[in-house]
C-alpha cells in the first residue's frame, strides 16, 4: 500500500533521448546504444557493499563497449608506476555503445531525503540513470478512494486489477479448495531474495528506442564484449550459420533449438542449482542475474495479464499452470520467465498476437524466439553440475573426508554425464560475464571456496573483479582524463582518496 500511494501524484521516468547515431564532428554513423539495466529495491546498511560491485559492473561494460580503447589503459598509467593487477580479459572496447540504467523501488528513491535515498543517490553520480518504476500490477488491491488531484497514470493502476484479481474461478487452473485469496500475493510478497519487488526486472522489456536491453545484478562482472550475441539476436551476424558457430548456446534437456535466421527475442541461462529433484523433464528457473532482451511493449502487456490472472497453482506447489515451479524463485522472477517463453508465449500469447494482427498473421504473432545460453560462458557462477551429499549446492571438494561433504552421481540436469557443464572448471578465459553467487561477493573479500575445485576459478574470477576496479579508481584520478563521478566527463571530479582506495584494494 505504501508502494501504491507513493504513486498518487508521480508517473514513471521517461527514457532520456538517445545519444545522436551520427558523430557530429566527422558525420559517420555511430553503433547502436545497449541498455544495461539493474534494480535497486531497498538501502539500508546491508545493501551498501553492492555499490562497490555496481561501480566496478559499469566499468566492465564500459571498457568493452564502443569508444573505449587500449590506449585509455595507457593514459591511464601514463607518470605512474605500472602496477601488476591490470585486467587480463577485455578491455579492447567492442562494437557497440552503452547506457547504464538503474531501476528504483520507491523505498530506495534518490529522492528519499534520508539515508534510504543515498544508494541510488550514489549509483546516479557514478552514471547510472536512475528510472522510477511501479509493479506491472499492484500486489494487494488499492483501497484509496480519494483520487481527487491523483495522476491519471494512479487512477489507471488503480483501476486495472491487481495480482489474481482476474484468476479464473472455474478450470484446472482456479483456485484449490482451501487455498485463501491472498495466499498467492502473500507468498509474492516474501518469495527469492527481494520479493515482489524482484518483478521490477520486467521493465528491462520497457527500454523501447534501445535495440536491446540486458539485466544484470550488481554482482556481476562483464569479463569480454557480448557483441557475438548482440549480432545474432538483432539479426546482422551474417549468415544464420555464422552467428550459430559465434554464440554458445546450451544443449540440454530443457533446451530449445534457436532459429537464427529471425530476430532472436531473448537470451538467458538456467538455475540448475534450485531444481530440487533432477530429471530431464525437472521444471527449471531462468538465472535471476542475467538477461537480454529485445525491448517490446507488447511483451510488458503479457506479464501484466499473466500477472492479473495469477495461475500459479498450489497445494500442491505445481507451478504457474502447474508447469512452472517447485525452484527458488519461482513465484516471481525466476518462474515466471519460463512459464512466459515455454508455455505462456506459444499459447494464449499468440492467440492475443493473432487477434490484434489482420489475416491472422503467423509470424507477427511469434515474440518466443529465445536461447538459453552455456551458462559455464554466460553469466558463469562456476557452480557444480552434480548434487552434493551438504543440504545445499556444494563445489566438489578436494579432500570429501575432511570437508564433510562429497558430489553424488546425480546430475542437476538429469542427465547421466554432466562434465560438458562443469563451470567451477573453467578457466575466466572463455567467458563473457560472471555472476559472483557461489564464488562469494569480491566487497566481502570472499576467498572464492577454498579446499574445492572451484577455488582456481573463483580466486580468477574475483581477482579480475580487484583489477577491475583497481583500473576504474585510476581512471577517475588519472590526470587530464575528464572523468569525473559519472563516468562520463561530469564535472564532479575525482572523489576518491587515492592512498586510502588503493590500500583497501591492495589488502583485498
């Protein structure tokens, strides 16, 4: 209800103009600009560790986007003693331009005059565009009737429904005996790790005037240029066999084949690790952390029925329409991509296309071309393809006596060989982004799973993440280098200490 009110007499940001796609002192064209977007929910003490690992994710994409070149590195060091922790992947530019934007929940808005304003306040000064966005739909219903002087964009959310508000009250998907009306939304309420706030990640779809969007959590690390995919999914990688050899997908049970010869809607990777029962025909989320869309309204407008309907049946826990669940996450984010892409897309979504489409055009209605990405590759989290003997998801250990936990033979995936998707193996050279979720998070000084195999990634993959931002903290105090808070010729100057900054790293 707070959120709700909050919305009484506000309307959501505008997209800023885009930078011009000509530059205006030669006249050649200038690549597309990618939105890079994250969500920030909440700021409170705990939350601000991430700020350091949102610092250094703009960065990342930073150098290997368009206009960043090695020769930055070189001014950067230019009068300073050269330093041994420089990153060793990426960090050549790529071939397409950046934007970063971040999500607000109201309760984490800069413009919050106490501290719960001071993390977007902080993400804003580093050049992230901060956009205030309102749930699809209101959890609860909106009690308020005095809408006098209310927005129009207020009495519309208002009036629209709310969550289950338009579940049907008959048919395999209405609700159970004994199942209570706010059992749904209150399970939303407190579902993965932020609630119904994580469903704010849909709005990466709203990036309209960008070709295309990527969602991705502060604890992540953009390791190399994605301009292979970007290529495939806006459909200029050439032939449709040259982009399939350029992007590695996935090829497992669950996965789809991807038809290349047509724009390619989005690009994920799966949660194996929350599937509680392998089997090839397991139900499994979509990674929470990493995803990259072609921004569409129309999709919006599915999540937002998909929401009203709310069929995600209960007792038992099957699912939205008892396809999609039994995983963390499920209620919200991580449930609800694939329930949309697998079920929801192909069936009632096409049928809203057709029906909006004269003639009844087959390939208008199609908006559920995706592929799920290797994952060792993409958003790589070096996590163990087999169960593990502890209550959660373990890496193999070096020595299993002296752990006290060992890898069994099931696979997560359901298959009975699982060595082609052992991430904790595989060397940061071939991947593109990382996610820091069992390698723990680099602000905390995680010492990357010590006593199993994945240590030798982890340890890589963090110490790429201080050289990072060992480099970011040169670039804001290299002399003559404009950089000032926001990354982008801001006027804010340099505000780190240097001794204290590089000390900190250094102990790290």
């Amino acid at each position: 209800h707070t959120n709700s009110a909050w919305w009484k007499n506000r309307t959501p940001d505008p997209l800023p103009p885009l930078p011009p796609d000509v530059d205006p002192e030669t006249g050649e064209a200038l690549p597309p600009v990618i939105a890079y977007v994250t969500t920030l929910t909440k700021c409170g003490p705990k939350h601000r560790g991430g700020l350091d690992g949102a610092a250094v994710l703009l960065h990342s994409i930073r150098r290997n986007s368009f206009g960043w070149t090695p020769e930055k590195v070189e001014e950067i060091e230019a009068g300073e003693e050269a330093f041994n922790g420089r990153p060793k992947h990426g960090g050549r530019g790529g071939r397409y331009r950046h934007r970063a934007y971040v999500i607000v929940d109201p309760a984490a808005s800069p413009d919050n005059p106490n501290k719960s304003g001071e993390c977007a306040r902080f993400l804003r000064r580093v050049g992230y565009r901060v956009l205030h966005r309102p749930p699809l739909v209101p959890l609860f219903p909106i009690d308020d009737v005095d809408v006098a002087g209310a927005s129009d964009f207020y009495k519309k959310f208002r009036e629209g429904g709310y969550v289950a508000s338009r579940r049907p009250e008959t048919g395999p998907t209405a609700r159970r005996p004994g199942e209570g009306p706010d059992h749904l939304r209150l399970m939303m309420s407190d579902d993965g790790c932020c609630g119904y706030t994580e469903l704010l990640k849909l709005h990466v779809y709203g990036m309209v005037g960008h070709p295309l969007a990527v969602h991705l959590d502060f604890d992540s690390l953009l390791l190399r240029p994605m301009d292979d995919l970007f290529d495939a999914m806006l459909g200029t990688a050439g032939s449709p066999d040259e982009a399939r050899e350029k992007v590695r997908l996935a090829s497992l049970p669950k996965s789809k084949s991807v038809d290349f010869s047509v724009p390619i809607g989005a690009a994920f990777t799966r949660d194996y690790n929350s599937v509680v029962r392998p089997s090839p025909t397991a139900p499994v989320g979509y990674q929470g952390g990493f995803l990259v869309v072609r921004p569409d309204p129309a999709v919006l407008d599915d999540y937002r029925d998909i929401l009203l309907r709310g069929e995600f049946m209960l007792g038992p826990r099957k699912g939205w329409e008892s396809a999609h669940g039994g995983f963390y996450g499920d209620v919200t984010f991580q449930g609800i991509l694939p329930y949309y892409y697998e079920t929801y897309a192909p069936g009632r979504g096409a049928e809203r296309r057709r029906a909006e489409v004269s003639g009844g055009d087959e390939k208008a209605a199609i908006r559920h071309n995706e592929a799920e990405l290797d994952r060792c590759v993409y958003n790589q989290m070096a996590d163990n393809p087999r169960k593990s003997t502890y209550k959660f998801p373990r890496a193999t250990p070096l020595d299993p006596d002296a752990m006290g936990f060992r890898d069994t033979d099931t696979c997560r995936d359901g298959r009975r060989d699982c060595s082609d998707t052992d991430c904790q193996r595989v060397d940061p050279g071939q991947t593109v982004s990382a996610h820091f979720t069992f390698c723990g998070k680099p602000w905390d000084c995680s010492e990357g799973n010590p006593g199993t195999v994945a240590s030798e990634t982890c340890r890589s993959l963090l110490g790429e993440w201080y050289a990072v931002r060992r480099e970011l903290e040169d670039w804001w105090t290299s002399v003559g280098s404009g950089a000032g808070w926001d990354g982008d010729g801001g006027d804010g100057g340099a505000s780190y200490r240097e001794a204290v900054t590089r000390g900190r790293v250094a102990e790290s």
